[in-house]
C-alpha cells in the first residue's frame, strides 16, 4: 500500500515568481523548523534550494506541502533551461566568494512589497535592474554590505533570539533593504553602450530560458545560441563586477 505523507498546513503561498529558496526560508519558519530540517523533509539539500528543487520527487514535494502542480511552474521553466545551459548555474546564477546561493534586492521593490520575497530573476548574474522601478539592483545590504544569502534562518539568535527576521531586511545588520540609496537609470546619464546592452540582455536571458529558445536577430534559435551573447560579452556573469558599484565608484572619481 502506497504510504501517504501529511500535509503540511500554515505554509505561505507561492508568491509571483518566487524562488525556491526565498519560499522555503519562508515556509521554514511557518513551521517553526530548523532550515535543515525543513530541506531534508522536503528532500532537498539546503545550499542551493532552487536547483535542488527540480531533484526527482517534485510532485511528491510540491503534494506534501498543499502546493498546485503550477506553483512553481515558471521558475522551474527557468531553472530547468538554466540547467541545460549551464549546469550547475556557475556562470549564469548568483554565488557568494563561499559558494553560498545569493541575491540581488531592488530596494523599490523592498519598499513596496507586502509580503516580502525574492523572485527568481535576482539569482541571475544578468539581471541587473527592475524593469518595473527602472532602477539598478543592488548586490549587498547599503548598510553593512553583506551580500543576500539564501536560503536562510529567519529566526534570529545572538542579541535578538526570540525575534524572527524578514526578508525584506538585511540578516546582518536588521536595516531595511527598502532604505537605502536608489540609482535611478534616468539620473546615470550615458552610460558605455555595453552596460546598456548587457542590461537589455539580462531581462532577454530570463525570458529565453521561460521560453528555452533565444531569439537572436529576430530569428528563434535553440537555447544553447546564448553561449554567442555570451561569448561577445554581451551577457554579464558570475564573474562581472556589480554595476551598482561601478556607478558609485565613478561618482566618487
Ligand atoms: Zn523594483
Ligand atoms: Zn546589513
């Protein structure tokens, strides 16, 4: 006789886009778990939750905590093309010096968002501005610029044991991600024509891998023509320097 899991009750909804990893911090702490707990539940590893979650067993994962099939349906897309592309996600996917799966914040965006979350596209080394604030991301906490973690506790310990965290704060330091300083692209001006055009191609990247085709010169070429991009520098990577700073750093010059 097939065994029947439990459901889980209490879990927060999938929100728009989001990540694995910013849903599972999330839901942990919904459930009053440990991170590793929460994983090995799950049957992911807990370092790198958004690839983990494509492992075999998703339907049962997705069963177990009340989700839809549909839940994740475009960050799994996304991921999946991620994976054919580039496996392992060590050019294209956000890391810290420590290996550690990091994000990039829109600090608009953590300023209006009610239930605060991270999407998928901010794991993306080539996404690099919000389309919807048109301003640029940021890599680090404006505060004490630690970079974001996840997934992570959001139950806190040292000083502040007892209280939870959210994602809409640096882990660190506890400032909000939605006060520090905004670079606006209107305010940048000129910038070097391939800053301009490794911007665009940060949002291209992110709708080609939901599609799993790229689209290069108005014609449809199969995912793996993004090593081309890639090739000319067109596409900035794990190894690019944060343009945030960039910007700050010619400010200051
Ligand atoms: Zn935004
Ligand atoms: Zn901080």
């Amino acid at each position: 006789m097939r065994t029947v899991r439990p459901q889980l009750v209490g879990l927060p909804d999938v929100l728009a886009l989001e990540s694995p990893a910013s849903w599972v911090t999330r839901a942990a702490l919904s459930q009053g778990a440990t991170l590793r707990e929460f994983t090995a539940f799950l049957g992911v590893g807990s370092r790198d939750v958004d690839q983990d979650w494509l492992r075999p067993g998703l339907g049962q994962r997705l069963s177990v905590c009340g989700l839809s099939k549909g839940a994740f349906a475009a960050t799994q897309r996304v991921m999946a093309a991620t994976q054919r592309l580039d496996p392992g996600g060590h050019r294209l996917l956000l890391w810290t010096k420590r290996g550690r799966p990091r994000y990039r914040v829109c600090p608009l965006c953590a300023r209006s968002q009610r239930a605060p979350y991270f999407g998928i596209h901010c794991r993306y080394a080539a996404w690099c501005y919000c389309p919807e604030h048109h301003c640029l991301l940021e890599d680090a906490c404006w505060s004490c610029r630690s970079q974001i973690e996840l997934p992570w506790s959001l139950v806190r310990t040292d000083g502040l044991a007892g209280k939870c965290a959210y994602l809409s704060e640096c882990f660190l330091c506890t400032r909000r991600f939605g006060d520090g300083p905004v670079i606006r692209l209107s305010e940048m001006g000129a910038m070097p024509s391939v800053f301009s055009l490794q911007l665009e191609n940060g949002r291209a990247l992110l709708a080609a891998l939901y599609r799993n085709e790229a689209v290069l010169n108005g014609r449809s070429r199969p995912i793996s023509a993004i090593r081309q991009v890639e090739a000319l520098g067109l596409l900035r990577n794990s190894n690019s320097n944060p343009l945030a700073d960039w910007w700050r750093q010619r400010c200051r010059e």
